[in-house]
C-alpha cells in the first residue's frame, strides 16, 4: 500500500502524457518507414508544422500536397493535433526510400538530403520537461 501510494505521487499526468506522445510519434514514424519498404515505387514520411503544431503521413516528395496526405493508423483525422495530446514538438520533414534510409528533404533520387553525422535529426517532444528522438543515418532507427 505504501509503495503504490509513493509510487502515485511521484509520476505527474504531464510525464505520462509526455512518455505517451513520445511513443505514439515513434510508432508513427516506424509506421512511415514500413510503408516506404513496402511501397519501394515512392518515398513516404512524416511532417510535424508548428502552426497548428501537427503532424501528418504522406507519400511522394511534396509533403503539402493534401492528395498525398494520409491518415495514420488508429487516427480520425489525416493531422495529428499535438496541443490534444498536451504536448509541443520542432517542425520537422522526414522522408525514408524504399531501403528505409531516412532524408530530411528529398525532391529526387538525385536531389535529396540524407540524414547523416553532418545532417543530423532530432525531435523534441515537450510538456513541462522533453524527450528527445534521434533519427539515426542509414537505418532509421529511433534512439
């Protein structure tokens, strides 16, 4: 009974709302690389916009374009609204290849930035405190 009692006080809801958000939008970025592995004819990615803060799923190099904006699994609106969450996060592009390799732009498979030591991605995901998410170079993999 004590330690479920120190245990409750000592995790605020902003820490769990934190922890959650930070969850969701690595499996939403997970979810991207999937589809672009699965769909090797055209890259998709994930795009986080500051005003609204939201992100969103598409596929193809012009991340704006609403004809190439889809829902995300699990989600009623094709934009997930970041302040419904309770939290804030960067404005940010994430495309993955057909390989899965990861690229904060891409136009072409000539005409693109891969993510790299000298090109490197971050996320920060806040609410009160941060968690940050490191886009590793080459595999896409979340740290």
């Amino acid at each position: 009974i004590i330690a479920a009692t120190v245990l409750g006080r000592a995790i605020s809801t902003e820490e769990i709302d934190l922890s959650s958000a930070t969850d969701k939008v690595r499996i939403h970025i997970l979810y991207a690389q999937s589809m672009a592995m699965k769909f090797g004819d055209r890259v998709w990615g994930i795009k986080c916009q500051n005003s609204p803060n939201e992100y969103w799923l598409f596929f193809g190099a012009d991340p704006d374009d609403g004809a190439n904006q889809v829902r995300l699994p699990g989600e009623k609106n094709v934009k997930v609204s970041l302040s419904e969450l309770g939290v804030s996060m960067n404005w940010f592009n994430l495309f993955f290849d057909r390989i899965g390799k990861p690229y904060s732009d891409y136009t072409d498979e000539t005409t693109n930035t891969p993510v790299s030591a000298a090109n490197p991605l971050s996320l920060t995901i806040t609410a009160g405190d941060s968690r940050v998410l490191n886009i590793t170079p080459e595999t896409g993999f979340i740290q």
